[in-house]
C-alpha cells in the first residue's frame, strides 16, 4: 500500500512538472509579446478567457475539458497531456531508480525538464532559449565536479569545449560554402551543455541519434524548403542517452 501511495505521489509530482514544462514551452517564446512566465493568467489561446483552478489540474484537466475549451469549444492541444504523461513517466523511473532526498535524482529531472523543453520549443519556433542551455552547462559541470555520476570532470569540460566546438566549426565551414549560417548559434550551446553532462564521448552517439530524427522529420514534412529543428532532435538524443545510462548503470 506504502508503495502504491508514493507511486501515484510522484506521478502527481511529475504531472505537476509536465504542467510547468508546457507552460514554458507556450510562454517563453511569447515574452516579445508581453506574455511571461508570471501573467497573465492561463488562459485559452484562442477566445482568451482565463482557465479555471479545475482546468489547470494536470491529468484531470484534460479530461474535466474533454479536449475542448468550455467557452469557445475550440480543441485543446492534446500536447498539455502528452507532456504530463510523460514527465510523470521519467519522474516515477528516476524515484524508483534512485532516493527522492538524493539530490542527483533532482539534478536529473531538472536536466531532463530543461532538454525536454529546448526540444520542443525548438520544434515548434526554430529558436532556442539559451538560459536553459547554460542551466544544463552549470548542471553539467556541478553534478560531474561533485559526484562524477555521469562522467569524470575532465571528460565533463572537455564535452562543453567539444559539443559546442563540434557544431560551430561545421557552420563555419558552411559559411565559407554558401555564406550563410546553416546551424543556429543556440545548437551550439545547447550541445556544449549536453556534452558538459555526459562528457565528450557520449558526443558523437548524441549528436547521430539527433541528426537521425532531425532527418526523419525533414523526411515527413510536406514542407521540404523549410529549416530543420536540429535543437530537437539532439535534445530528443540526449533524452534517449540518459534513460540508456540510468537503465544500465543503477540497479
């Protein structure tokens, strides 16, 4: 019964966290337009009324709604739940791998929260948020410094030199091609911060798995003139890279 209980609390937790994560994900490309992370109010996209306390529950909102919002009828992304669900699958793998005091299990999940909505804004707007890259940097850097949990400290710098070296030496090249950027300086970082978790090694495998599903979408889009969200797909990779590194090295 203990179990159960702490189970269905971190799948609470978890879809408290998705919340956020979608909050993020809507506003902070939004704060051009007067629309931070503090006001307004949620509210629905298209006929602006402002969501009720029942409505932003995570899990029962989405169903209290049935998809669609009570005043314009107009449907609900189903990307709000999507998120929930799978932020509250991660933080109830990673509490069940490790203790909830464990401060490394925290440090993950922010980790995690921080690709995960990179990648989706990276999708969605083409741009990057770089206060979140240089939180996976200082994560990186802190957590590998302090505990080696990912990879030695050596290796963790390195991996930010390298990462971000990597992608801005290809876009250089590029340039002295076709004078233009072909990568956005926001890769950049975004791969220095994920190198600085998992150290230099773990660059090349990342970096093939994101151009893989960068590839896949530019396969799947109707739209073939338009830009590849190269910041998803590493984000998605690194994602894929820390669930294989949990699932092999914590028993």
């Amino acid at each position: 019964m203990e179990l159960v209980l702490t189970n269905l609390s971190l799948i609470a937790l978890g879809g408290c966290l998705g919340s956020f994560a979608s909050m993020l994900i809507y506003r902070l490309p939004l704060e051009d337009v007067g629309i931070t992370i503090f006001k307004p109010r949620s509210f629905c996209p298209l006929c602006k009324k402002k969501l009720t306390i029942l409505q932003l529950i995570p899990f029962v909102g989405y169903v209290y709604s049935q998809g669609i919002c009570k005043t314009c009828n107009a449907k609900i992304n189903s990307s709000y739940l999507i998120n929930e669900v799978l932020i509250a699958a991660f933080v109830l793998l990673i509490f069940n791998k490790m203790e909830l005091t464990n401060p490394v299990a925290w440090t993950i999940v922010l980790i995690v929260m921080c690709l995960y909505i990179q990648s989706l804004i990276d999708m969605q707007t083409m741009h990057l948020f770089q206060p979140l890259s240089l939180i996976l940097v200082v994560s990186g850097l802190t957590l590998n410094i302090s505990t080696s949990f990912f990879t030695i400290p050596l290796d963790s710098m390195l991996g930010l030199i390298f990462g971000y070296g990597i992608l801005f030496c290809i876009n250089e090249v590029y340039k002295m091609i076709r004078s233009r950027d072909g990568i956005g300086s926001g890769d950049f970082l975004l791969l220095g911060g994920i190198g600085s978790i998992f150290g230099a090694s773990a660059i090349g495998p990342i970096l093939l798995i994101g151009s893989s599903i960068t590839l896949c979408l530019y396969a799947i889009n109707k739209n073939k003139d338009g830009e590849l969200p190269l910041g998803f797909g590493i984000g998605i990779g690194a994602i894929f890279y820390c669930l294989l590194f949990l699932f092999l090295s914590i028993k």
